[in-house]
C-alpha cells in the first residue's frame, strides 16, 4: 500500500491478512491519495481512496469509484492533490454520483459514506456485501472495475453498472404458479415445469384449464418503454409436444400512461384492460419455425431480442401503433410500431392485468370465485398482482406435461439488470 499526501514524501505500509492498515504521517499534510495493489487485488489492479484526516479509511472498489467520479479522472493518474476544502467539496460530489448510480441501477443499500462508514470484510456486512454483489454482477455482465473506473474518469455514463438479482429458493417457492406448474432451481438453471392434465376452471381470470408456470423478474417497475433495448436468455426445452406448441415467452405489463394514478377502488376487469396492456415476445416466428436458429430440448440457445425484433404482439383490447393483437399477428410486427406520439410514458408496471391467462385470486371478493371465467364486469382485483415482467411456460389451454430450462437473463433498459439462480 503507498500513502502519497499533499506535502511530504510517500509512504509505503503492508496491510494485515484481514485488511487493516496503518500509517504514521511525519511531515505529510492532507489529503492523502491511498493505493492497495497485490494480496487479494486482481492483478495488475490498484484500489483508491482519499484521506481528509486520521479517521479510518476504506479502500475499496467503491471508494475508487468514488475518486474517479470526484476528479474525473483515474485515480492512477492523479500526481498533484487539490486543497483540503477542493478535496472534501470533490468527494461529497463524488459519493452522492456514485450513490444516484447505485440506486438508479437498483441496488438498494448503499453506506451513507463508502470512505469512512465502518464494515467488516465479511457476509453478512452490508457494505461487504454490496462489494460482493456488484462484483458479481460486473462478471455476469462481462465488465470490469477498469471499465467503470475508466468511465467515471472520462465524464461519461457509457458503462453501465449492473444489477444481478440471484433469486433464491424461498422466493421462488412464494411465485403464484397455475395449476400444475412449478418452478425449481438447481445449480444456475432453473426448471419451469407443467404436468399433464385438465383442471377445473378458477384457477385464471378467464375460463382456462390447462397449466402455466410463470417466473416474475423484480425491480423493473418505471422502466420506461421506449428506453427497452434488449432482453436475452438461454432456454432450452421441447417446442412440440402432444401436437401441441409449448414454448417460453416474455409478457411485458405496460401502463399506457405512467403517471402513477392507482386503480379506483371500484375497478373492473375492463377499466384495467383499457390502463394496463400485455406485450409479449413470441419467439414461435423468430425462433422455433426458423432452421438456421431454432431453438433446442438438448443445448441451450440464446434468446436475443429487441425492439426491432419480429415477434412481438399485444393482449386483447384496442390496437397500439401497428403491434397487432394476439391472435392476429402474422410474427412481423416490432415495438418500433408502437404508437409512442400517443403514449410516450408507457412505462413497466407491477400490478394487476386483468388478462383473461394470468392467476386469479378467488379470495379478492365474492365475484371472483366462479366455476367460469370472469365478466369484464368483475372487479380488477379478481386479477392477481404480478412483476411487470415474466417469463412464461404454457398458456391457459395448456394439458401437456413438459419441461424447459432456463438461466442467464439479461434485460437493458436505461440500466442493465442480470437475473440468476442458485
């Protein structure tokens, strides 16, 4: 570890096997720029930090993030120290850019004072897992540390800092699934499964009877439809079973307008419908008919789509733009044809739907628990709330028993969010 200060020669001292340092100042002035390199450092890599007194003082990824932001530059570059005040005002700059960047990003707790706040290098220590987390989701992405310090130095926001959500075993069992479907990790993939049978009608808000697994991804509410770039997956299962279709697909819940208004409380089935559309990438056109990139029961194959992706289509209900209405898309239409002049908010919503394949709950109110489908005229909270995205495994006419595998998900918007399993 060096010490280099404002005034004064630089000093050099060894970290503990636990990470704790010390060093005497004699003749050196603040602030102080302090570099680690070697012991649990990737190679060829320096962490930074900037000491404004002898309090303790973090050097982390974090905290080099924060030197970069706050003179925009690699802190490996930096050969001359500001003032005191200069130094203290570019900080305070630094961890509230840093912070905004950790929030917007969806991670959610970040230390008030990455330089000074007290951790232990250990699980189960908030700060030290929030350092875990956005390392693995540096790798998941295939980004580095270098990358972002890199970005910060040059000003920019060209970098992304991820967010990888590794869903657990519990959270998985608590997702609502449609009669005889299950979800079940093991290792990083996950089984999304549905056995063979009929049902009895009440299980969806319309009158199906078949099984339907449904994995909802979190944290993506507000997302802003326009700023959707691409989503991807690797998937892997049987697309023809029983004479029948079975594949995963991608429901997008979008609120038209975005403007935060809730549900009157006397809501119908309708009223959703007309606030809340489903679009829904279909990968039958774009993946399963085509010979040169069909997708496979035996290897996983990469899911890859975006806006200008043919497949999409929208729920039942009144046209958006030139995206047609399932079941009348021929599998050309993209979301470049949604009608953006007339919706440019349509943001992701978590929430209820109202679409006639999604869970209903029976309990919500009297009306809801029938042996039939739902009259538009039910209330809307017949529907059961659900993330604003999911990946799907069979629809409401579903009877087959099948399997598909899935891992690695990937979805860009304005941020990048990976979703794994364990």
């Amino acid at each position: 570890m060096s010490v280099r200060c404002a005034t004064g020669a630089a000093i050099s001292v060894t970290t503990t096997t636990g990470g704790a340092w010390t060093a005497a100042l004699n003749g050196q002035t603040f602030p102080c720029l302090v570099a680690v390199s070697g012991g649990n450092v990737p190679a060829g890599q320096s962490l930074y930090s900037l000491a404004l007194d002898a309090a303790p003082l973090n050097v982390t990824p974090l905290t080099t993030l924060v030197v970069a932001k706050a003179f925009q530059a690699d802190p490996a570059s930096i050969t001359t120290l500001p003032t005191l005040d200069a130094a203290r005002t570019a900080l305070q700059q630094g961890v509230t850019q840093v912070t905004t960047l950790l929030q917007a990003s969806g991670y959610a707790s970040v230390p008030a004072d990455p330089l000074t706040g007290a951790f232990s290098p250990v699980a189960g220590d908030a700060y030290d897992d929030l350092l875990e987390q956005i390392a693995r989701s540096l790798a998941d992405t295939g980004a580095s540390l270098s990358d972002l310090v890199a970005d910060a130095a040059s000003g920019t926001s060209s970098v992304p800092l991820p967010l990888t959500h590794v869903f657990t075993a519990a959270e998985l069992a608590a997702m609502p699934q449609l009669n005889k479907a299950s979800l079940a990790a093991s290792g990083d993939e996950l089984t999304m499964a549905l056995q063979a049978g009929t049902n009895s009608v009440g299980a969806f808000v319309g009158g199906g009877n078949g099984n339907k697994a449904v994995l909802q991804l979190p944290g993506l509410a507000g997302t802003k439809l326009k700023d959707f770039k691409s989503m991807a997956m690797d998937v892997k299962g049987p697309t023809l079973v029983g004479g029948r279709n079975v594949y995963a697909y991608v429901n997008l819940t979008v609120d038209l307008q975005c403007d935060g208004t809730p549900l009157p409380a006397n809501a119908t089935l309708a009223d959703v419908r007309a606030k809340r559309r489903i679009l829904i990438f279909d990968p039958y056109v774009r993946y399963v008919q085509q010979a040169t990139s069909p997708l496979s029961d035996s290897a996983f194959t990469t899911v890859n789509f975006d806006f200008n992706t043919p497949g999409w289509r929208i729920s039942a209900g009144a046209p958006v733009g030139g995206v047609a209405i399932n079941p009348n898309y021929i599998g050309n239409e993209t979301l470049a044809t949604f009608d953006f002049t007339t919706y440019p908010n349509a943001c992701i919503v978590d929430g209820v739907t109202g679409d006639g394949g999604m869970f209903r709950d029976a309990a919500a109110d009297p009306a809801c628990s029938t042996a039939s489908g739902l009259a538009t005229s039910a209330p809307a909270s017949c529907g059961k709330p659900y993330s604003g995205v999911q990946v799907i495994l069979g629809d409401s006419a579903t009877t087959a028993g099948v399997a598909w595998k899935v891992k690695n998900i990937r979805f860009e918007a304005s941020t990048v969010r990976n979703f794994r399993f364990q």
